[in-house]
C-alpha cells in the first residue's frame, strides 16, 4: 500500500470576480489540466499533486504560500 505525498497548498483569494485559475499537469508536456473560476471574495485552497506541478493566476488576487504572501499585479 502506497503511502500519500504530503504535497503543498496555497490559498488564492479573489480580489476582483473573473479570477482564473489554471492548474498545469506534471511530466514531458506541461498541459492544463483544470480551471476555475472565481468571483470577488471567494477562496480557493489548491493543492500541488502527482498531476499537479504548477498553478497560474490570473486577476487580482492574493495567494498565501507556506513561503509568504504574494499579491498579483493585474
């Protein structure tokens, strides 16, 4: 039995409605794998996985990391 990967999260928290946020697959060919969308307000909390090696963001928002907090330019 495999044990889970204790993988990293962020919290993205929209700061304008229309945020996208697009998460990347992992391996030879860097694809998108799934998108939501967030209006004013919402949060998501996402997490880096098996498929999952990278998120982009964009829109206002405000991403809290394990690392610090960024806020997004645009």
């Amino acid at each position: 039995m495999d044990l889970p990967i204790q993988a990293d999260y962020i919290v993205i928290k929209a700061k304008e409605s229309g945020v996208n946020v697009i998460g990347l697959t992992r391996g030879q060919d860097t694809r998108f794998h799934h998108t939501e969308k967030l209006d004013k307000g919402e949060v998501l909390i996402a997490q880096f996985t098996d498929h999952t090696s990278a998120i982009k963001i964009r829109g206002k928002a405000t991403v809290l990391t394990k690392y610090g907090t960024v806020e997004t330019d645009n």
